[in-house]
C-alpha cells in the first residue's frame, strides 16, 4: 500500500481496511452506490471489502461479525433492519471500529446517519405532480414499510394526501426483493386493471418505477399514466426519455456520489477527525422535458451537466480526493 500524499495516519501509509456490508445489492442504485465507495477507497488507498446484500437480515449480522474479525477500521452499513443489527453494531463499536449507518435508522449519536433528504426528494417529486396533474386525480402508491428511506417519503406522501383532499389513492402495492421490478411489475397490473382511473403513480424508488411503466405498457395505457419516481441510472434515463414513456419526472442524487460520501465519512472517523451526525446528499428533479431536451442519455452526460450529480461537498477535507466522477 502507497499511502496518500499528505493525509493523517493511518491513510499516510495506506491498506486501511474498510467493510462496506449492504442489505440490498441487486439493482442499479445499489450497483452504482458500491461503485462510488469503490472509486473513493480507491482514491484513500482503502482495502475495501464489500459484503454483498442478499436482503436477508441474518446474513447481514454474520458479515458485520465477519468484517470485526478481519480487523478493519471501519464498516460502512448500507440500509438494513435496525432491529437486527443494534447488537452487532455495539460489538464493533466496543472494539473501537467506526461506523457509517446508510439509509438505515441505528439511532446511536456515535453513528453519522447519512441520507439523501428523503423529506425534499419527495416532496420535489409531489410539488411536480401537482404542476403537471392539478391537485385532484386518482393515484397508485408504491411503498414497502421498513426501509428508512421509503419510510421518510411516505411521511411526505401522507401529509401531501392530508392536504390535497382531491388526491384519491386508489391502490397501494410493492414489493422489495431481488426481482424488484419484476415483482412490482405483477402487483401493479392487478392494481391498475382493478382501478382504470388511476392517472398518477408515485413509486419513490426506481425499481418500482420500472415496474409500474413495465405494467402499464403491457396493459396498452402508458398513455393514460404518468409515475413520478426516486433515483437514476442510464438504464433509468434511458426508460423516461423513450418514446411514449408514462415515467415522467424522478428526483435523484448520483448514487455513486453517496458511496463516495459513505466511504469519507468512514475515513475521516478513522482518521480521528469530526463529523456531522446527519450527513446529506441533496436530491435534483430531473423531468423528462428537461432530460430530452439537454439530450442526456447517460448518468456520465447528467454528471457534466448538473454539477450535483459529479461530487457532493458533504464530509471532505483537503487530504480526500472527491472529484471522483
Ligand atoms: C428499498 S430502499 C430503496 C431506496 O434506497 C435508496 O435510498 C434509494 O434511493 C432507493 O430508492
């Protein structure tokens, strides 16, 4: 290990090992989110042992066991059950490992909380409904209780029906594996050939969202549909911005970027220096009028273009190389 010029011990030397352990690794957030801790340990001269996610809560527990017996510095966890994980987390803690909570609520002020201000991303998502929608129509909601993001953005979503009484929703579906979209797929075509007149479906996470646009194609009424989502990806853009398409806006950060986060708020802790409790990583809308017409077609091209999707300036310093993306 070279070690990085000019950086507090021990990244002075290098090799510092970091475990980043996720509850969910299918799907493209998830696959970019470990690409951007990947590129950041890189740059840090991290040895970064990824822990992939199987959705499965037992394994999650013996990989955080794992990672505190290889000796590393520092564990990185991305979303999980917090009910699962307080024991274990105390564990490592107790042996003086640092540890960065990602979209999962550890409620321990020794743990930075980082997360992509669920709060705004849905109510950007909503303020955009209403722009395009009036604030009266029948609406399909995707939502699976448990997972802290989805949690936040359905808080909004609540208080945006309490508001907005001409908002109707009509049906409630979802489903988080790893088939996602698949899954969502099957229970919105029942959700939406049930409820005709459903016009606006909020599905506040892109595999939803994907799910949702695959039903409504194959019930021939993607015209008659619009789905406001979370995230992006180029498979993503790529899906709003073709022909016909019924997915119409998203709200999003560049998931790589909050890797990248995750993995310097672990560094900084090891090397001993402050961090903010809450660390977050502001969401952009991004519409499909406004995609088409700047003719973005990758995550790389909306990089260039929207400063906030190439580098947040959440938790750096002068010895962290940020400009990663
Ligand atoms: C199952 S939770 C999925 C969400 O986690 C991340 O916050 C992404 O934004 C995604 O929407």
């Amino acid at each position: 290990a070279a070690g990085v010029n000019g950086a507090p011990a021990p990244f002075d030397k290098g090799g510092v090992k970091v475990a980043l352990v996720s509850y969910i690794s299918a799907g493209d957030f998830f696959q970019a989110y470990q690409a951007g801790a990947e590129a950041q340990a890189k740059a840090l001269d991290i040895d970064l042992r990824v822990f992939p996610g199987r959705q499965d809560a037992a394994a999650q527990r013996e990989q955080i066991l794992q990672a505190i017996n290889l000796g590393v510095s520092a564990i990185v966890i991305d979303h999980g059950l917090p009910e699962s994980l307080g024991d274990v987390v105390q564990q490592a803690l107790d042996k003086g490992i640092k540890v960065v909570a990602f979209d999962v609520n550890l409620n321990n002020p020794r743990i930075p909380q980082v997360e992509q201000s669920d709060h705004e991303l849905a109510d950007l998502a909503l303020k955009q409904v209403v722009k395009e929608n009036g604030d009266s129509f029948k609406a399909g909601y995707v939502y699976v209780a448990g997972f802290a993001p989805l949690d936040r953005r359905n808080e909004v979503w609540d208080a945006f029906k309490k508001q907005n009484a001409g908002v109707v929703e009509k049906a409630r579906f979802g489903n988080v594996s790893d088939t996602t979209a698949t899954s969502t797929a099957d229970q919105a075509k029942a959700a939406l050939a049930a409820n005709p007149d459903i016009s606006v479906v909020f599905a506040p996470y892109d595999e939803f969202a994907r799910g949702v646009k695959l039903a409504a194609t194959d019930l021939g009424i993607a015209d008659k549909l619009k789905i406001y989502s979370a995230d992006v990806s180029t498979a993503d853009i790529q899906e709003i911005t073709e022909p016909g398409s019924p997915w119409v806006a998203t709200v999003a950060t560049n998931p790589a970027v909050v890797g990248a986060v995750s993995i310097r708020a672990a560094a900084l802790q090891v090397a001993g220096q402050e961090v903010p409790h809450q660390i977050t990583v502001k969401p952009t809308l991004l519409t499909q009028e406004g995609l088409r017409a700047a003719n973005v077609q990758t995550i790389e091209e909306l990089a260039k273009k929207v400063p906030a999707f190439s580098a947040s300036d959440a938790v750096t310093a002068s010895w962290i190389p940020d400009k990663l993306f």
